[in-house]
C-alpha cells in the first residue's frame, strides 16, 4: 500500500472547493500537492488558507509535476474530455466530476482510451457512496424484498440553473436523470434497454428559450423486464429532494426521509423537521466517501469503484431519453 | 330537515356488509329497512343480526317499497347501470359503488337520465371523504404550497384480483386508476386533457391471457397545463398502499404516512409500525364519512357531494388511459 | 341481545354534548330518551337539534323514567357520587365520566355499592379504547418486548383550566395524571405499590394560590418490582399531547406520534404535520367506542369493561401521589 | 495558525482505536506522532497499519517528546487524573476521554491545576458536537421555544457493562448519566441546583453486588426554578438509544428519531427501519468533530469548547445524583 497520493485539484468553484478542503488534510493517505483555477486569485487564496504548496492557472504544469499520481477535474462539463486525455497521456489517475462529457462520442473515445491504457478512470457518481443507498442495494442484494420488480427515484432542484449553466448543462435528462439512470443501474444490478421520457415546462417559461424543460418523467424497461419510473424537476421551492424506491416481490424498500438535523420542534404550527438545503448537504457524507475511496484504491492498487463504463452508460441513457422526450416515443438502448 | 331516511343495502359482499353495517345503526338519520343480496341465506343471516325487517334476493319488491327512501348498490359493476335506472325510476335516490359502469355510454345514459330526472344519485369515492386527503384539498386551496405545479399519487394492491374478479373488472386502468383519476380532479380542482399510460407484467404471468398488466405508469397533463402521474400496481406483497402528492411554487404536500396503528416497536430488527392490510382498514373513516354525508344530504335536501358528472368523467379519463396504453400513444380527452 | 337501550345524557358541557352527539344516532342499540343540563336551554337546544324526546333540568325525571335503561353522567365531578348513587338506587345502568369523585371515602362507598347491587358502572377512561393502547396492550401480552420492565407515561395539556375549574378538580395528579395511572395498570396488568411524586411551577406562578402545580414527575414502583414514570403538565403552548411506552426484556414499544391529519408539507420551514389540538380531536375514536361498547355490553348483558375498581385504584394512587408531594416522601399503596 | 499538531493517543482500546485512526489522516493539521498501550502489540499493530513513527508501552516517553504538542487521553477513567497531570507537567495540551476522573478531589485539583497553568484541557463530552444537539441548543437559543421551563433527556444502553468495567465505572448516575447533566447545562445554559435520583433493579440482579442498578430517574431543578428528568438505563436490548427535549412557553423541541440508516422497508412485518447499534454508530459525526475542533482551536490558540470546569460540573452533579438515591433524599448541590 502506498503511503502517499499526492493530488491536485483542477477546478475550485463550489463543488472542487469543497471536494479540495476534503483533500486538504481530512483524507487519509492523500497529499494536495496543487489547486487549479481560471481564476488565479481563487486557487492562491485556497492554497495560502489550506497550506498547498502550488497554486496556477497552468493546467499543463500541474499535470507534467513528476510527483503528482491523480487529477481531480471539477471544471466545466464542456472541459472534460480533453482534461482527463491530457491526464491520462500524462500517466495521471483520474476523478472526473459527473457527467464524464455531453458527448457520447467523447465518452466513448474515453472509455476505449482507458481501456487501452489501462488508466485509472473515476467518475463522480457520488450517490453511489451515500450511506443510504448503499444500504438499500445491500438490503436489495440480500434478498430484503424478494426479486426487484419496480425501480422508482425522484429528484428535484430548488430551482432552475442560471443561464449560463443551462447553456452547456445538456438539458434535464443529461443535467439531472444521468444520477437516478445510475442509481437505477447500481440499485437493480441490471442495463435499461428502454426509456419513454415524458414531460414539460410547468413553471419556468423562459426555459423554453433553452429547449428545455423544468418537469420530466422517465419509464423505463429494464433487460429482465422489469419497470421503473424517474421524476425530475427544477421546482422544488422547499429544498433539495431525492427519493428511491425498490418495490420487490415481498416488500419495497425506501431511501429519502428528507430529515436534516434529527430534530423536531413542535408549535402551533405543528411538528417540524427541517430539510436539505441543497445537495451538498444533502449528499456531505457521500461527497467525502467517494474521494476516500477514491484514495484508497490509488494506495492499494484496486480498479475503481465507479468506471468510465458506468459514465458512458449513464449518458447513453440521459442522451435516450432526451431524444425519446424530442420524438415523442420510446427509445431502445442496445448495449 | 327530514328525521329518517330508509334506505336499502343491494348487495352483501364484503363492502356492501360493511355499509350495511354502517348503516345498521351507526349514521344518524339512517333506517336501514332492507337488505338485498343474490345469496338469500347472507341476507336473511345479516337481517337477524343486525334486526332489519326485510331481508330479501328480489330487488325488485325493495325498490318498489312505498316508505323506502334510497338504495345502496354494492353488487357487481356489470349489474350497477340497470339497477341505478331501476332506482331512479323507482323514485329512489341512489349511492352506488365506484366504478359506475365499465361503459362510457351506460354513464352518459346515467348521467342525461340524473340531469332529465334530478335524481339524487352519489358516487362512491370514498377517498373524498378520507380526512387526510380533504386536510390536503383545504391546504391546497389555502394557498399552502403556491400555485399547484404537478400531481402525483401511487395506489398499490397487495396482489391481484381473482381470476374472476378480473374478467368484468375492466383493466387495471379501469379498476385502479380510476380512484386516482378522481383524485386529480378532486385536489387539482381542474381537468386533465392529455393521458399518456405505459405499463406492463412485472410478477402475475396470467393476467396476459386477461389482456390485463400489474403495473402501470400515467402521465396526466391538466388543462392549465400542470402535469403529474399515477402509479398503480398490483405487486405491493407488504400491504395496501396509497400516497398523494402535489407540489406547488412554494412547497409540496403528502398524504400517505402508511402507518396503521399509532404505535412504534424496537427491537433487534428496528424500529416497526404496522401497515394497512387492505382498502377497508385504510379507508374505514372514509366509508363510514361518505355513508354520513350521503344520509345527511339526502335529510337536508341538498345534491349529493359526489356526482354522476364525476363518476363519468373518471370513467372516461380510465378508458382513456386504458385507450392510451393499448395504441402506446398519448390520448387526447375532450370536455 | 336486547334491541335498544334507552339512555339519558346528563351534563351537556363541552364533552356531555360530545357524548350525547354519538348516542344520537351513531351507537348502534342505543336510543338517546333524555338531555338533561341544569340551563334548561342547552337542553332544549340539544333536543332539537337531534330530535331527542325529553330534555329536562330535573334529574329525578329523568332517572325515575320507567323506560330508561342507563344514565350518562358527564356533569361536573363533586356530583358525581350523588347522580350514581340515585342512578343505581332508580336501578338505572351507569356510564360516569372520569374521576368517578374526588373522594376516595366516596369511591370507596361506590364500590361497596356497586359490589353489592350488582349494578352496571362503567368508568370513562376512555384511552383503554384508543386504538393505538390498545394494540400496544395486545403486543406487550403477546410477549413483543419480552417481559415488561419500564413503564413511560406523559400526558401534557395545552395549557391550565380555568380557576373556577381548578377549585374543584382535586390539583394536578387527581385531575391529570389519573388518567396515567390507569394507562400503568392497563398497560402493565399489575398493580403499583409505591409512588414518588415531584414537580413544581415552571410557568403559570396563578397555581400557587390553589396550591397545585403545573409540571409533576411520578416515578412508579410495581408489585413485581418494575418501574415506571408519568410525567404531567400543563404548559405545552404546541398542543395536547399524550406518549407512551412500554421497555421490555427484548424491544420497547411506544404510541403517540402526535400526528393529527396524516399530511406532511414541506416548504420553506422545513417539512410540516399538523399536532392534535385537543383531548377531544386525540380521543376522538376513544370517546366514540368506550360507548359503543357501553351500550354492546348492556345489550348482551355483560359486566363493564372499565369498573368502579378501575376507578377507585386510579383515584387512589392519585391520592397518594398527592400525598407524596406534599409530604416530600414515597408513599406505599396497599391493595 | 499553526500548521500541524503534532499528537498522540494515548489507550488504543475500541474508543482509543477510533479515536487514532481519525487522528491519522482525517483531521486538518493533526499529525500522530505516537500511540501507547500497555499492550505492545496493540500499538505496534495500529503504528504499521496507519504509519505511525512511534508506538509503545512508554508514556513517560510519549509525554517527553520534544516536538509532541497534544495527549489524547483514551485510558480507563482511573488512570485520568495522573496522565493529565502528567501531560500538563510536559507542557502538552490535553483531550481527555469522559469522564474527566472519579473523584471530585482529583477533579476539584485537575480544574485547579489548569487554572494556574492556563493549560489547555479538553473534556471528551462528543455529545456536544453532535450536529442534533448542536442544532437543538441553537434554536433554543434564538427563541424558536420561548423561554424553556423543562429538560428531559433518556440515555439507555443496548445491556450492562461487563463486571471487570462496573467495578471502576462509578455506578450508573456516574457513568451513564454524566452525560445528560453535561447535555442539561449545555442545552440549558444554566446551573442545576438540586437532583433527586430514584431507581433501582429491574432485570440485572448481579448489578446488586456492585450496589449498582439498571435503571435509573433523576428529577432536576436549575438555579432559575425550571425543571427536568434524565432517565438512564442499562435494559434497551433493542439498541443505543438517547433522546433529548425541551419544553418551552411557545413549543418543545426534541432529538433522537433514533434512525440509523435513512432507509425503509416494508413487508409483512410492517415498516422498518433499523437502529442504531452503539454510542459509537449513533455519535460517530460527534466523536469526529469533537476531534477537528480540537485540533483547529489549538492551531489557532484558542481555548478548548468543553472545559475542565465542565467535567468538574457534570461530576459534581453526578456525584450528588448518586448521593441522592444512596440517601433517598434530594440533594443540593452549591457551585
């Protein structure tokens, strides 16, 4: 086992700033070695508060350092693909921010690129690391409900992106399902082979400027035949919200409690409970595990736990359902 | 206000012995002076225990019973569209089960004949008068969660009808849907205009020779131009389980906390509440409040709280679910 | 089975007029003959309102009526040893709300009496029929924890009585936690044989001149050596509430979620359920059913579910309990 | 700021272990230097597993390490008071595990010593970075109650310690309810003047020989004349169970949903979720930022959040619980 990854974090907007205080010292074996921004007064000012000993906008630098091992990329969705090639030429590890790219091509030149080279290739799927849905795929695993029959998430958004996101976030499907379309991969252990997305604007007219839409459902089919359903949305006014649910020949299983601080103040207004703020509360622990496991599987040696594939296939899918919500019919997916 | 109103159960199956029941004593202003059923002996052992003077298998002879006020009919739906016109003529009001036919046409004959006659004739949704959901409609309507934005409820059953059942029971659309059908225009206080239903077999292989499936998905768009969906299943193996759900531009409201008993368990499984077993323990309020209101109404004089109007509309919106899934199209419903 | 049981409600306050609004008409056997309420016009009113033969201010009418089966005593609690003793000696059926009398010469007397004239008295301790007690009772005797080991009782109101009420209503362990005490024997099925009593003026500093308090903690010592606490008061500004719990050798069991309408909003707040703002929204069910059974019972001839012994015993531990307070030390009950 | 702490831990047992493993590599700025045990192999085992330069059974050693800042303190309670005073003798600042030493001399002289040397001394009460409580005493704080009148909390353990602990724990108001005075002053934010402490034997007879008991009720008074109760118990074999309210003019406020994992099942059983096993699942985020903010407060200098004068008070006030049940009597207690 190695003592040390020595990493650099490429990106310091809300996310990489918080995924680059993770690496400043709360990550055991990791060593942050440099921070990279646009910006220059961003990454200094990070590196002089977190004691990092390079800060740049010299990407180019901070991938040809001799002693860096991984790259953490939370740039722009559009930045991807080239950042994680030039990485990988660099014989750098990778941790790429969801979703891989925008581009199925790209993501497929990805994959094929890590699969001839062997690089070491995560992608941020950090649900997959929440404590709660971990549970509920091993309760799955273990045959808690029986065979899984029906899939079920939600997730909704405070509000809409601004402008300038939704520009290049990709549409809904590929901005928000691409999670639950993973979720639905990692909690039932099997492809989607169908998606009807249906859907529409109920709120936020001036997204139809963006071809856009702030209300979706997505039916899907799996391989085996069993069905499921994704709701997303961008109105939510009452905080961050994302539910699971298996139901399965002997019982359903939930995850989503929507509970905050494990607190209830009773009034005349009633019994209260607060909820998540946004899904960096909501998804704080998750956040943190995945670069720990991130870490550790750098030290030990160990293929990651989220693959380049897992990305691809998360995106075929959000690109599905975006042409099934265009053409008004369900898509198949072939694998 | 009129002090007694003599009322006659048609029909003692498991729902109609129950409202029987009710009626046997529990609804202030209720006579039951007969019970009916094709099965003599159920009526005749009801009648001596529960000491109504007549117990019969001729409908007829209870219909044209001079001080006979109004008639419950609790049989088979095939049988409801006769026996209503049989009532009506007979000068009867009337509270006849959901659904009100399985037929578009019989409810548009029921529903010119209600209008040409002003008959008294209610339809049973029950789930109007369930507390928790008439909590949400005030909410709603309060302005509690803003302008309304998207509906959603789920109604699972803990598995499929008989064989025999299933034969007349008109698809799960017709079957299930149809109560959260009326749930949409009862907490929306608007139209849907647009359904869209998907579904298919995900556990009861035999009910492809029924033509019919155990889980379905419709998407709903209303005439504002809300949208929402209904899921209706067949597979809930854990007990009868009905949610709602409608999110607003300033919050979200739920029903459905699936808890039986006010009562928690810990032990070295957890923490564990009882579930609903079935429609009559999770609606018992909601039976009991609808028989109320239905005598109450009928004492005061005033038109019935659920209409023929819903009860065709309902119908319609389930045949063109039904209609939607079968040409996997989305299907348009004209008012 | 006897077809009907004529009965008169006498006290027509807040909960008398609750009671009397069940017998008319929604108590299956019962027949409400007479109102009776020392101003002639609530009587009056009640009576046409609900179509009730007599409504009186004269007790004695109404008892020495040759066709009244049982007399309702829901009047204030210093007449309530006089009316069943009348009721009892005009050889009447007796349903007396809870405490059977301040007096525990009084109820001792009644006991006597009752013992001796094998009249019918039932006590209205009412959450011996609320639903969630009662399945918590069935659990714990079907061994669902184990053996008991812990009794936990709290019962908080929104706020004090009236100080014309407080004259009488025998300060806060007789008035309050009686009803606590007939939980511990209901729940536990023993007796208890020691109490503790503690407590103070958190708030309301009025209570002093009455010589009670408004926040009490009893601990509880049972005959087989188990323990317990109430804890009671009268300060809870969010609403009424009631829990309690049962910690056996393998699980603890607890009721009072203290959710009124089975809705949750979520908005900005957080995520919202309304509280019950009354004993009489909380024991809604409970009131309803300890008199459906009252008159079940008297129609099959069988003895009460809830005896002048159930009363006397709350009523004695009350005592003490009050006696433990006031003189700082436990003190024992025997039996 | 100072960039790293350079510490050791102090007693590897499973508090000890958990203790170091987050002080090797989780905490910003900390860097373990050294663990001791008085078994070698303990030592030895975690020094290689986690790179740690030193391990051994010699203290003094530990203590007189010219670059070591900060003793982490994990040993059995009997041993507290020599090693801080110790440490403090070597300069090094102090966290010390709960409770801070069984003698109130001892504690009297550790608050005494600190005073005069102005070192710096940490007391291990997590609970106090428990994001609940922290949450709860924040909205205490800013109203959301009104002005609190009462403090209840309940710690009950899954069973009883084993003999070789009891003999040295301090019995249950010392060892268990250490921590709800701790939490009554910090929720609170006044001084309990007064503990009546009841209890005894309700499942554990062999505690008898330990003059020890399982269950354990101790009523409060605080300097201002509000009230409250902590009931503590050694009998949940359902799980690690702590809760906490407080009452207030306008509301009550509570922690403790007692929910592990944020998942749910539902079967044939009911609805589950499951508990948490132990102190150390249920305070794991508590144990972990009770730690950072040990190291970032000395980083930046300031003085410890949970005081010596705060050990010395929850012991004080433990002790006179303890002489209050011997005594059966209430106890004052003067600061």
């Amino acid at each position: 086992m190695r003592e040390k990854i020595h990493c650099a974090v490429i990106g310091l907007g809300r996310l990489g700033w918080s995924h680059a205080e993770y690496f400043a010292g709360r990550i055991p074996g990791a060593h942050l070695l440099a921070v990279a921004d646009v910006i220059e007064d961003r990454a200094v000012t990070f590196a002089q508060q977190y004691g990092v000993p390079i800060a740049t906008t010299d990407i180019e630098k901070v991938l040809s350092h001799p002693e860096m091992d991984a790259a953490v990329i939370v740039t722009p969705t559009v930045t991807h693909a080239s950042l994680i090639q030039a990485a990988i030429a660099a014989n750098k590890a990778v941790f790429v921010e969801k979703p891989m790219t925008h581009s199925l091509e790209e993501a497929a030149a990805i994959t094929r690129l890590v699969e001839a080279t062997h690089a070491y290739c995560q992608i941020g799927f950090m649900r997959r690391f929440d404590p709660s849905y971990r549970a509920m795929r091993e309760q799955i695993h273990n045959g808690a409900i029986g065979k899984p029959l029906y899939f079920k998430t939600l997730s909704r958004d405070p509000g809409c992106p601004p402008r300038s996101y939704l520009q290049e976030s990709g549409r809904i499907f590929v901005d928000m399902s691409v999670h639950d379309f993973d979720m639905a991969r990692f909690l039932m252990d099997e492809e989607i082979v169908e998606v009807t997305a249906l859907g529409g604007i109920v709120h936020n007219e001036f997204l139809r400027s963006h071809d856009d839409i702030d209300q979706a459902l997505t039916f899907v089919r799996f391989a085996s035949g069993t069905l499921g359903d994704i709701e997303n949305s961008r109105i939510a006014g009452y905080g961050y919200d994302t539910r699971a649910e298996v139901v399965g020949t002997t019982g359903t299983i939930q995850a989503g409690a929507l509970t905050y601080h494990d607190i209830r103040m009773f009034n005349s207004r009633g019994s209260t409970s607060d909820l998540f703020p946004g899904f960096l509360e909501r998804f704080a622990d998750a956040y943190y595990l995945e670069l720990v496991d991130f870490i550790d599987r750098l030290r030990r040696g160990l293929p990651p736990a989220v693959t380049v594939e897992d990305g691809y296939k998360a995106l075929a899918l959000a690109m599905a359902a975006t042409q099934s919500y265009d053409e008004k019919r369900p898509v198949q997916v072939k694998w």
